[in-house]
C-alpha cells in the first residue's frame, strides 16, 4: 500500500507536469541578418577605409611589418642554439647579430653599387658623345632630326648626372638614419620573439584556427624566402659570367645587385639591369646594351618568373595570379618596401582573413594554388 507520503509525492509531481504543459515554451532566439546589398556596401567601406589608413600610415607600418618578416627569417637561429643546449642569452646574441647583419649587408649592397656607378660614369664621356651622335643621325634619317631635339641631345652632361649622384649619396646616408627606428624595432621584435610560445598560447587555447592559419604564414614566409634567396643566387651567378663574358666593368658587384633585387618579385630585374646596361651604352656600344637588355630579360623571366612562380606558388600555396595583383597592391600601400614583402604579407592577410575562418573556406580556393587545393579537397573528401 502506498503511503501518505508517496501520494503526495506523486500528486506534486503530477502538479508541476500539468503546470509546465501550462507555461508557454520559449521560442528560439532569430538572429537578425542584414540583407546582402548593405552587408555588401558596409564590408566594402570598412575595407576601403581599412586600406586608405594603411597607405596613410605606411611610414610606420613599412618598417614594422620589415622588421616582422626579418625576425621570421632569422628566428630559427635562435631557435637551433637552444635545442642544442646553448645559454638562452648567447642564443638571443646571436640572433640580434644575425638580423643586423642581414639589414645592413642589402643595405651596403645597394649603396656600393650607386657609388660605384656614380665614380665610373665621368670615364664614359668620350662613349656617351658617340651614343648620341648615332642617336641624332637616325632621328635626322627618321625626319625628326629638329633642333629643339639636337639642343635635348647636347644638352645632356654626364658630369652633371656623376655630380647628381654624388651630391645625393650622402642623403642617401642621411635617409639610412632612419633605419635607427626599424633597428629598435627590430631588436625589440627579436628580444619578444624568444617567448612567442609562451605569449601564443591563449590563441592556441581560443582560436585554434587562427593560429594554425599563422603557423602556415610563419612557415610558408620561411619558404618563401628560401625560394628566393636560391634562385637569386642562381641568377647572380649566371649575370655575373654573362656580364664578364661581354667585358662589363664590376660584373660581380651587378651580379650581388640582380641577386638582391631578385627579392622583388616581377619588377627587381629592372633594377639590376639599369648598370650595365647603362655602362654598355656609354661606351658607344648600343649593340651590347640591346644584348644585355634581351639576355637579362630571358634569363630572369625564366629564372626569376615563369619557375618560381610555379615553384614558390606550389611551396606557399598561393596562386600566381593572386601573386602579381599582390605587388601592385602592396607597393600602392607601402612603396618600396611593399614590393619586396608583396607575397609574405599576402600571406599574413590571407591566414588572418580567410584561413582562420571555416566559414570563408570558399574564399580560399581563389587564392590558393591549384596544388594546395587539390590537397586540401583531397583531404576533406577522403581521397588517396
């Protein structure tokens, strides 16, 4: 028989069941959407102003976001001196000298070679009188011989081009001074980097995605740059014979020049061409510089574009086309010194945008290589 006690337990509980069928249920939260024509135009606004700031603010975020690429570069120095059991201060020395060494090598580099162009320039008169002779006679044969042309052609002075780059040699060095706040910061980027791990891991922790997207940046720059370095030393090599063979005055040091510029993707060529090109017309030798001209530009477009285009696409992941449009974009931005981090800071936008999001997973595939797509769909499918 059940007890009192136990009725009661049950009336109440049948109590509270018709009480709850009486309350009416909780609908669930909508979540309001724009539509997609102001979504759009917002997302399209915050972008503009996003990169009209940078452009505005490219005197600070240029030698930062250097700074940053260089710490990447050189990072696993540091890294390598502690694995082998090296004092972690010794490691971090090492690793400062190493990044200071670095700069100031590409920056002696592009100075030696301005100076040195600047002291040849005066031996070349006698050439340049005789370039411009054969220039007049075949714009006189074309019927444009006039003498607003013959008076541009005299008027040009060599002197006055070696005394131009002399004279700005030493702003030139008065601009280096700058370079004191990219070497603070530079150092200050060095000293943090040694506790990356420790200070990365509440992201690890919160945002798994974006800092896997950041390890791939962190390691595809690394790649990048490798990439670069080796066939920029290939194509130093191959114009530093080429320009002995034809008898160019200081052909290793134009060498070292195409192999630093080589760093700037699609356009740095030009840079290491303008010397000896330049020397081979002054001395009257305008067949030479139409030589070097073309051999520069089948050399580095095979050398230093149509290869590594594939080679560093497929090493990064990024497609080719998404690399050109980088340059162009990211030297809008910064100036010189977005041409030369056009394709690691794309990288960097593309971990933080679209790599960290599952959502615009769909994004990625445009800019991702088609070898880095086919293994990526290969994995999501399943496929061998």
């Amino acid at each position: 028989m059940p007890t009192d006690a136990g009725k009661l337990g049950k009336l109440g509980v049948a109590n509270r069941m018709s009480d709850d069928q009486a309350l009416p249920r909780r609908r669930p939260k909508r979540t309001t959407r724009l539509p997609r024509a102001p979504t759009v135009f917002l997302t399209t606004a915050a972008v503009l102003i996003t990169v009209f700031g940078m452009r505005e603010l490219n005197w600070l975020l240029g030698p930062f976001l250097l700074a940053i690429m260089i710490v990447i570069l050189v990072h696993p120095i540091f890294q390598a001196l502690v694995r082998r059991r090296i004092p972690r201060v010794v490691a971090l020395g090492a690793l400062i000298l190493a990044i200071y060494g670095l700069l100031l090598g590409l920056t002696a580099i592009i100075m030696l070679a301005i100076a040195r162009l600047a002291t040849l320039l005066p031996n070349y008169s006698a050439g340049l009188t005789t370039s411009l002779q054969f220039v007049s006679k075949q714009l006189a044969r074309l019927g444009i011989g006039t003498p607003q042309i013959r008076e541009l052609l005299g008027s040009v002075d060599l002197a006055a081009v070696a005394r131009f780059l002399t004279n700005h040699i030493p702003s030139l060095f008065g601009a280096g001074a700058n370079i004191l706040f990219l070497a603070s910061l530079l150092l200050f980027l060095a000293i943090e980097s040694t506790q990356v791990q420790r200070r990365a891991a509440y992201l690890l922790v919160d945002h798994p995605n974006l800092a896997d997207g950041l390890r791939d940046f962190v390691r595809n720059t690394r790649r990048f740059l490798a990439a670069t370095g080796a066939f920029a030393v290939i194509v130093g090599v191959i114009d530093t014979f080429f320009l002995i063979l034809v008898d160019i005055p200081l052909a290793p040091l134009w060498g070292l020049l195409a192999a630093a510029c080589n760093f700037i993707p699609y356009v740095g060529f030009i840079i290491g061409l303008v010397p000896p090109a330049l020397l081979a017309l002054l001395d009257g030798n305008w067949q030479l510089m139409i030589v070097i001209i073309i051999v520069y530009i089948v050399l580095n477009s095979i050398i230093t574009t149509i290869i590594p285009a594939k080679v560093v696409g497929d090493l990064v992941g990024m497609s080719m086309t998404v690399t050109m449009i980088s340059v162009a974009f990211w030297s809008w931005i910064l100036g010189p010194i977005g041409a030369v981090l056009a394709v690691p800071l794309s990288l960097m936008a593309k971990a933080i945008l679209l790599d960290s999001d599952p959502a615009a997973r769909w994004a990625s595939g445009f800019f991702n290589s088609d070898d880095r797509n086919r293994r990526l769909q290969d994995d999501d499918l399943g496929l061998p």
